[in-house]
C-alpha cells in the first residue's frame, strides 16, 4: 500500500474546520426540526440510521412549496468541495435561525 501525504494546501484551518463541523450538526437539526413539524416534509433516513443532506434539501423545497414561499438550503457538508451550509428566503440569503422561526411561525399559523 503506498503511504499517502497530506500536502500543505489539502490542510483546513479552524475556521474551515468549525464550518464542516458545524454544517453537520445543523443539518442533523434540520432533519430532526422536521421529523417534528410533521406533515411529510422529511422523509429520508436510511435503514442503517444515517441520512442525506438531499433529502434535507428536499424538505426546505417541500415546506416553502407548502408555505407559498421560495425556500432553499444548500447543505453540502457530505459532498466533495463542499461549502458551508446556507439558507434562502425568497432568493435572500438568511441565517439558520431566521429560516426556523420564519418556518415555525409560518407553519403553526398554516398547518392544516
């Protein structure tokens, strides 16, 4: 097997690292926000207990579509070159926490 070597550009700084480390947590909180919610946002967890963050992607789609609203996540933690994840209203850039509460506003005021 032949030895494999880190090269000096490969390396993640903290700031880098925080951000893949992050993206995994709030993408398992997005996950879990909408197995709570209810109503069939979420649906992709694997047999094995894992998930995707597509199918977390596909959620954010399925709610703005239920709300009337343009909602958009990329949540690339798990895929090459991926980049921090970020959260759209209507085309605007909003952070994690002013999506949810929008959601959980939203929702508990149009939930059927």
């Amino acid at each position: 097997m032949s030895e494999e070597k880190i090269l000096k550009d490969e390396l993640m700084d903290e700031s880098e690292l925080d951000t893949v480390a992050g993206g995994l947590y709030e993408t398992w909180n997005d996950r879990v926000n909408f197995i709570k919610l209810g109503g069939g946002f979420y649906k992709g967890d694997y047999r094995d207990g894992t998930f995707s963050a597509t199918e977390v992607e596909k959620a954010f789609k399925k709610m703005g579509e239920y709300l009337g609203i343009n909602i958009s996540a990329s949540l690339g933690f798990d895929r090459p070159g991926a980049s921090p994840n970020s959260y759209y209203l209507d085309g605007k850039k909003i952070s994690r926490d002013e999506l949810w509460s929008i959601i959980n506003e939203a929702y508990s005021v149009n939930k059927k």
